[in-house]
C-alpha cells in the first residue's frame, strides 16, 4: 500500500491498454505518429496556456520598477 506525503492511502491508476495508447497518440495533435513530442513523450495534454500565464508573470516581476 503506498501512501503520499500526507499519510493518504494513493490509489494507483489503472494502466491503459495498448490500444487506448494508440488511440490517444492519434488524436493527439501535438505529437508524431511514435508518442514523441520533441524528444520527450507526450502526454496529450496541451499546456501552452499555462506556460504562457507563467511567462507573463514571469517578465511581470522582471520588468517591474524597484522602488528606491
């Protein structure tokens, strides 16, 4: 039995099947037809949201005025 860091008992996920697999690779449009995206493998979810609101919030700290 595996628990997280809070003592929670974790209940594993049940493994896809190989055709589940498949499928996901080809509807997912953001990689190739082996599960790659780049040369990391993708995990069909698209992110390109999130780490544009990181970035912004990112170049917001940097570009703001230090009070002197």
């Amino acid at each position: 039995m595996n628990r997280d860091r809070y003592g929670e008992v974790i209940e594993p996920e049940p493994e896809a099947t190989p055709a589940e697999k498949a499928m996901a690779i080809v509807n997912c449009g953001l990689c190739d037809d082996n599960g790659y995206r780049g040369v990391v493998v993708c995990d069909h979810v698209d992110r390109s949201d999130v780490a544009r609101r990181g970035l912004e919030k990112c170049w917001k700290i940097l570009n703001r005025k230090k009070t002197p």
